[in-house]
C-alpha cells in the first residue's frame, strides 16, 4: 500500500531523510519510530506529497503523489505533527470544510462526518469553535479530519500527542478499530504504544533506517543470545559446568547461593539454542534445573540499543 | 463540490469572521466619506472623480493589509498541510483565495452607493461615468490584490507579507510619478505598466480594451507568481 525506495530529502545541504527504502502492505498498521529529529515528519510529509523528495520513489496505493498528486491525496487521511485547525471555525463546519476538501460527495457528506465526530467523541462539541477548544479535543478534531473521505491509507504523525491517559486509550481503541479496513503508519515516541497497536516497527535514526521487524521479532532478536536460569547447586561449580557447554558463550551468576538455589545469566553463542544442552549438562551432574526462561527485551531497550548504536557505527564509517 | 469552490466558501467565511475585514471596511469608508464631502465642497461638480482618485491612493495601503494573511497564515498555522495534502491543486487554491478577498472588495465598494445616491438625488450627474469608475476601481483594486496575495505567499510572517505588498504597490504609484521627469520610449514604457495611467480613464468615463486587458494581465500575472512560489517553495 505504501513503498519507498531510495528516498532522500536534502535542506540545504543536510540530508534530513537518506535513502530509506520501506513497505507497508495493505491492512497494516506499522509503527514508525525515532528519536526527535530523526526525520520522521519528513518521511510522513513526503508520503502524504505536501513535499516531493530529493531523490527516489514514493507510492500509495499505487499512485505516486509526485506524478499523479490528485489520485494519491485522495487515498491518504493525514494527520499532521500539529493539528492543521482554523481556530474561527466550529467543529462541523472544519468537518464539513475538510469533506468538501476531500471531494466527499454531498449525499454521503452529513454521514461522514456525524461517524468521524461519533469515533472521535466529538458529538458533544460539534458547535463550538475550534479556537475554543482544550488541546486533547482539537486533536481528536484532527484525527476525524484525517478519517473524512475513507481513505484507505492513514498517515498519523504522533496521533496521541497531547491527549490525558483516558483520552490515549480512547484513541489506541480507535486506532484498533480502523486496523482492519486501514492500512495505517503511525508515528510515536512512546514505545509502549507502538508496541501495543502496530505488528510491525520501523526504526529510523537520523534519517536513516535502522532496523525494521515485526514487534514481537524486534523484541526477541535483541535477547535472543540470553537466558536466565535458576539452579539448585553450588554456584562456582555449576557457573564452571556451563561453561564448558560448547553453546555457550558466557556466563554471569545473578544472585549467590541462597538456601542452596544459585541465579545465573548464560550468554549464548550467536544463532545457537543453548538450552537442551543446558538441560543435559545440569541433568547428568544432577543438579536440578528450578526455572529457565528467555527474557524478553522491552522495545525501550531495543529502541535504545539501535539508536545509540548508530553514532558509534558512524564514526567508525568515516575514520 | 469542485476545489475551486470549497476553498472559495471556506476564504469568505473567515474574512468575514475576522475583525481586521470590518477596520479595514471601516477606514476604507470613513476615509471615502471625507474625500467625497471634499471634493463636493471645492468644486461643487456632482462628479466621483475626486473620491476616485483619492480613493485610489487609499487603495495602496489597505490592501496589503486584507491580503496578508491569505497564506502566511495558512503557513502559520499549519493548514498549509491540510490544503497541500488534499486532492487540490495550488491553482485551485490561489484562484479560490483571490476570488474571495475580491469579493469582500467588492462588497465594501457596494457599501459606498451612498454617494452617487445623493448626487443622483441631489444633481444630475453623468451616470456611465460613474459606473465606468467603478468597474475602473473595481479592476485596480483587484490587481493590487493580486499583488497583495503573491507577497502574501512569500513567507509565513503576516507583517512582512504586509510591508512587501505596500513596497510592491508603492512602486506602481512611483512608476506613475517617474513617467513625469523623464521623456521619449522610457517614458512611453513607464506610463504603460504605471497602474494610475490605466485606471484614470476610467473616472472620465472611457472603458479601453487596452486597459482592461492591462489589468487582467496583472491580476493573471500575479496570480500566476503565487501558484509558482508555492510550488517552488514546496521543492526547496
């Protein structure tokens, strides 16, 4: 539904967005993901046409907005990083403005925006002035906006900013909603969300895509390496058996011995499954294994890990 | 409901929804007032040359100050995003906001009918004359509108949208006031773009396709300028 290839975005001189190359199929909902600055809005602004890019290709929904400007705007619903609002006008008549805008026809035009005001929990506001407004209900103005039209793609650049705690899980509810009839790219900085709404994160840092999987892959390969098990043994000894375990690449004891139970940390070697051999190891000396699990990385710590990598990869790049 | 048309109704519904349309109206009127009562007490012709012709000067600086914020505001705000996302063009969008700021011209011009109303009531004044003034001034102010909504598209600061619409004017004006101190072709092309040579006509009552055609030529030209500048400044 959505496919870049190759696509940079040069200020002068400064490249805010360098050859990232993504794809979002159809019914997607794809979280995108940087720190501030990272070119995200960029991204979102290219892919929405309101700017062409340096260099490469955009397309959705099989238009690309360069070329064919008309036909791609009126399959994407936008939200922007700040809520594109004309604080003189009522919650309805923005509503019907932007449905007029988007070439709703007229017979479906009051349908349309009666359900994005309903979706949006906007009804109860719908004669009040845009200006008049607290920061949460005009952007839940801006998020029916970008509904108005059923377009099936929706571009939203940090769709919860700005909203209460009951408000965000309102919006995460609706986000969910559209899922299936949408194919969504939503970007965020807060992690949590991401992880909770979208299958799929890309990862983007200083214009530049740094990783992109899916959400529970992103958060397995990163511990992929590392196990934690509880032991019943004596430390030093079992800390020394492990390590003879060929899959094994390192290993930390957590906790000391208490009450004869030892906590370890094993690292494993890359692209090894350390843990049947662990199991035979411990059987054969007899030493019971009480737990072993596979700690799941939040997608904090990833997010952290690749983007605080990539000024260190940088500088090596350039000596 | 075509992109012409929307962004035309939604133009008019905010001038007409801010306070700076009904000042400007006001001063436009209040000033119009004192130079008919002027120009009726010193010659005593029942003629709307004089108001014209003062009127027109007032022209120069009250419409930078309309047409600022037809796009800097926009910028501003950042609706700029919403109109450039939709499935309109910037032609569209430039014609639509120049056919609503025109519009409220026209409308405060309609509210000056009170003057050729008391001549008519009170004279007998010579009726094409009039009306060919008011198409005259109609034109000239809707080219300057032009203008003002080209500067307009230059940045997103209403004040300097401002200034750079009364520089760009002033120069009309100028122009008009060089063409006397100079002689020969220079002269003959200084009266040609001078926007006062092609207006004066019209208070003596004659309509020449040369210069209506002078001030549909600006009104396209200008126009044609604020659609590019916005396209340009998108690639930047």
């Amino acid at each position: 539904m959505i496919h870049l290839e190759h696509v940079s975005k040069w200020y002068a001189g400064r490249a805010a967005v360098e050859d990232l190359s993504f794809s979002v199929e159809e019914g997607e909902v794809v979280g995108f993901l940087g720190p501030n600055g990272a070119g995200k809005t960029t991204t979102m602004r290219i892919i929405t046409g309101y700017m062409p890019p340096s260099e490469g290709r955009v397309e959705v929904a099989g238009f690309d907005p360069v070329e064919d400007p008309v036909a791609a705007k009126s399959r994407i619903g936008y939200l922007p990083e700040s809520p594109p609002l004309y604080p003189e006008m009522s919650v309805l008549t923005y509503l019907t403005f932007v449905s007029d805008l988007k070439r709703v026809p007229r017979s479906q035009r009051t349908k349309q925006v009666e359900q994005a005001m309903e979706r949006t929990g906007l009804t109860g506001v719908r004669h009040r002035l845009i200006g008049h407004l607290s920061k949460g209900y005009r952007q839940r103005v801006g998020i029916a906006q970008a509904l108005l039209g059923e377009p099936p793609v929706l571009i939203l650049d940090e769709p919860t900013v700005g909203l209460d705690p009951r408000q965000i899980i309102e919006i995460r509810e609706l986000i969910r909603e559209l899922a299936g009839s949408h194919t969504v790219l939503l970007s965020s900085h807060i992690l949590p969300e991401v992880q909770a709404l979208c299958q799929r994160v890309i990862i983007i840092n200083r214009g530049r895509l740094v990783a992109e999987d899916r959400t529970e892959n992103l958060s397995a390969s990163k511990a992929g390496g590392r196990l934690e098990l509880v032991v019943q043994a004596p430390a030093p000894a079992v800390a020394q058996r492990l390590e003879q375990v060929p899959e094994v690449a390192g290993v930390r004891i957590l906790e000391p011995e208490t009450g004869g139970q030892v906590r370890l940390q094993v690292d494993e070697r890359p692209g090894m499954d350390a843990r049947p051999a662990i199991f035979f190891a411990l059987a054969e000396a007899q030493w019971p294994i009480l737990e072993l699990t596979r700690p799941r990385f939040s997608l904090e710590e990833v997010f952290m890990e690749l983007v605080t990598q990539e000024p260190a990869e940088a500088g090596e790049g350039s000596a | 409901m075509s992109g012409l048309g929307t962004i035309y109704r939604k133009e008019l519904r905010i001038l007409l929804a801010s306070p700076l349309s009904y000042v400007v109206a006001a001063v436009f009127l209040a000033l119009g007032g004192y130079f008919f009562w002027l120009f009726l007490a010193n010659t005593a012709l029942a003629s709307l040359s004089g108001y014209f012709g003062n009127s027109s000067i007032v022209l120069v600086f009250i419409v930078p100050v309309l047409t600022m914020r037809l796009w800097a505001e926009e910028e501003a705000r950042g609706t700029a995003e919403l109109l450039l996302t939709s499935p309109v063009s910037l032609g569209q969008v430039v014609v639509g906001k120049f056919l609503a700021v025109a519009t409220l011209f026209a409308g405060i011009l309609l509210l000056t009918v009170g003057y050729p109303l008391v001549l008519i009531l009170r004279s007998d004044p010579h009726l094409p004359t009039i009306l060919t003034s008011y198409l005259g001034f109609f034109l000239l102010g809707a080219a300057f509108l032009a203008v003002g909504l080209f500067t307009s598209t230059l940045t997103h600061h209403q004040v300097i949208a401002a200034v750079t619409g009364f520089g760009l004017l002033l120069l009309f004006w100028f122009i008009d006031l060089a063409a006397g101190s100079v002689t020969g072709t220079l002269r003959q092309v200084l009266l040609a773009l001078s926007a006062f040579t092609h207006f004066e006509p019209f208070t003596r009552g004659l309509i020449s396709a040369a210069d209506v055609t002078y001030f549909l030529s600006v009104i396209a030209g200008f126009l044609f300028l604020a659609e590019r500048n916005l396209e340009r400044r998108l690639w930047g």
